[in-house]
C-alpha cells in the first residue's frame, strides 16, 4: 500500500502521503466493521457477497467460493481485514483492466494471450 502513496515514487512516503494512507486505511475499516454483520472480525461469504454487490458487481456463487479460497489465507472460511482490502482492491483493479478492453461495454472481451497478459500485469497502475 506504500506504493499507492509514494507520489513522488522515492520508496518512502513523506508525513502528508502518510496521512492518506491511514485516512485510506481507517476508510477501509469503516466499510469492512459495516459489512461484517456478525461482529466476528472477518467477513464470511454471505458478507462478501452483500458488500460486492452494494459495491456494484453482480457474481456468481461460484467466484465468491473462488475468492473466499484465495483470500482466505487462515483457512477459517471468512476473510480477515487485510485481506478484504486486498480482495477488494485485485477486482477493482481486474475491473479496470477488463473495462479497457470492453469498449462496447457489454461484459465481453475478445483478447488474444498478449492483451491478456497484458491486462492482468498492468492492473496495479
């Protein structure tokens, strides 16, 4: 996340870029403490689907079972905070760089394997 507010791309970010990112963090835990609806600490697959879809994506069970196993690094079925940042921020990303390729924006691509690789290396950006 240092990245994302090293602006002047030093490696190290200065008191006001440090200052976005903890107002950028607390912003995140807000959203995370108003999704997960039983208090637990982490957000379960019925809490994830509830916050990506208020967040505007329309997925299928089957990718949320998907996420759940990628971002679900301490096996209990439910992802922690840090990892619901994450979780959040990789569909952005994947978002943006699909929408590149979707000018008719319809929710297809026709990409060969170099726009495809492509797409998915430049999404951090």
């Amino acid at each position: 996340m240092i990245t994302m507010f090293d602006r002047d791309n030093s490696g190290t970010i200065t008191f006001q870029e440090f200052g976005a990112l903890w107002k950028y963090v607390t912003d995140w835990q807000s959203t995370f403490r108003s999704y997960d609806r039983d208090n637990s600490g982490s957000i379960d697959k019925n809490e994830l689907k509830l916050a990506l879809t208020t967040f505007g994506y329309r997925l299928s069970d089957r990718l949320y079972d998907v996420l759940l196993r990628k971002f679900d690094r301490g096996g209990k079925g439910a992802i922690a905070f840090d990892d619901f940042i994450q979780c959040c921020c990789v569909i952005q990303g994947l978002t943006n760089s699909f929408q590149r390729y979707d000018t008719n924006r319809n929710g297809w691509i026709t990409i060969n394997y170099e726009q495809f690789l492509t797409l998915v290396f430049t999404m951090t950006k």
